[in-house]
C-alpha cells in the first residue's frame, strides 16, 4: 500500500490566460459584426435609382397600336409552326445496356 501526501493543486495560469484571450476575441468579433449599422453606413434606395430608370418605368405601352402599325404588319415570320420537338433519351435510363 502506498501513501500518499496530500499536495496542493496548481493553478495552470497559461491555460486560464488562452481561455480569458479567446473569450477577448471572441466577444469583439461578436460586438463588431453584430452591432447594428450607424444611419451613415444605410445605402438609400433612391440614390441607387438611375433617372433613366424612372424614365422606363413611365412609359405608357399601348399594344394596339404595336399590333396595328404597318410596320409591325409587315413582317413576315418564318418559322415552321408548330415546333416538333424529338424524342430525347431513352424509356427507362435505369435499365442496364444489353
């Protein structure tokens, strides 16, 4: 049987100063990214509109007199109605290759 001497603990002082250094850190990343933004750092939506913009935005488009005008009527459409479109694939792409 052994004996054993009651001995003292001691203090790790290297690992309360890591844990006090992350906790430092950790606290000032939180408060810089969650503090809420100062009224200077807002962006107005309307400083972003270009005045072209608002100029598009009021024009008044009257499809009658598009699908009226000579010009319109003019053109000619080539195309071959109606589309055919092919058969892609196979039936059944989970079916092995024989």
């Amino acid at each position: 049987m052994a004996i054993e001497i009651p001995q003292e603990k001691k203090i790790n002082w290297m690992f309360i100063i890591i844990i006090l250094a992350v906790a430092v850190v950790g606290y000032l990343v939180y408060s810089f990214i969650a503090t809420p933004a100062d009224q200077a750092d807002i962006i107005d939506a309307n400083t972003l509109v270009d005045p072209n913009t608002l100029a598009i935005q009021n024009i008044n488009l009257n499809i009658d007199n598009v699908l009226n005008n000579q010009t319109f009527t003019k053109l000619i459409s080539h195309a071959n109605l109606p589309l055919t479109v092919p058969k892609l694939g196979r039936p059944n792409p989970f079916v092995p290759y024989q």
